[in-house]
C-alpha cells in the first residue's frame, strides 16, 4: 500500500488485512498514521519518543503494554497511550499477528516508510 492522500480511511479493515511490520499511510503536518504487525512472540522493541505523543489502536490479537513502569495487557478494542519521553514496548502474546494502527503526534517516520519486518526497521 502506497501513501495516501484520502482523508477518510477504512483504516480498522487495512490494519487487519496487513502484515507488514511498518507500514505509514498516511502523514500530516501535526499528525502520522502507521499500520503495524507484529508476528508471535515478536515485539516493536523498547524506545522511548521524544517530543511525540503516540497512540497505540488494537485491532486483533493479544499482546502487553509496558509504558513507563506498568505493564498492561492489550486486545482487539483496546488503545495505549505513549506520552512523549515515556519508555515503551508492546508484545505480541497470542496466537496470530498483533495487529494495530498507531498515530505520532507530530510525525515520527519519513513518508512512505515501510518495513515488512522488525529486523528491515531496526537495519535503518
């Protein structure tokens, strides 16, 4: 999927179908849309953003939050919330991708970005 120029998506539906690590679709001024997925027993890694509020939109899967010094568990319906300098990491826990859409405010990723896996993220 290329970047798009829509402004209405059917964005729960394309975070299903995807299986790409890191997919962003979307990128505004203020604001970026990412698809992500994430395999059994994989995770997105601990980092922490600084100057970039994310919020984390579970679709499919289990999975645990850990953000700051909690840890969460996470399912289809449930959003996380990442404050800026807060550390952070999501695991898959379940059988099947973890599968969301995410938004950085302001952007994190260039436009266009996409990585089928943790490993093509991290090699950039």
């Amino acid at each position: 999927m290329s970047v798009t120029k829509k402004l209405t998506l059917p964005v729960v539906e394309q975070a299903r179908q995807n299986d790409e690590f890191r997919q962003v679709i979307w990128t505004g001024k203020q604001t970026q849309l990412v698809l992500m997925a994430i395999p059994e027993g994989g995770e997105i890694g601990g980092e922490v953003h600084e100057g970039h509020d994310q919020l984390l939109y579970f679709v499919a899967g289990t999975g645990r939050a850990v953000i700051g010094e909690t840890s969460y568990d996470v399912a289809e319906g449930d959003v996380s919330i990442v404050p800026s300098g807060s550390f952070h990491n999501f695991k898959n826990t379940g059988a099947g991708m973890l599968r969301l859409f995410t938004t950085y405010s302001p952007p994190e990723h260039e436009p266009g970005t996409a990585h089928e896996t943790k490993a093509q993220a991290d090699a950039e």
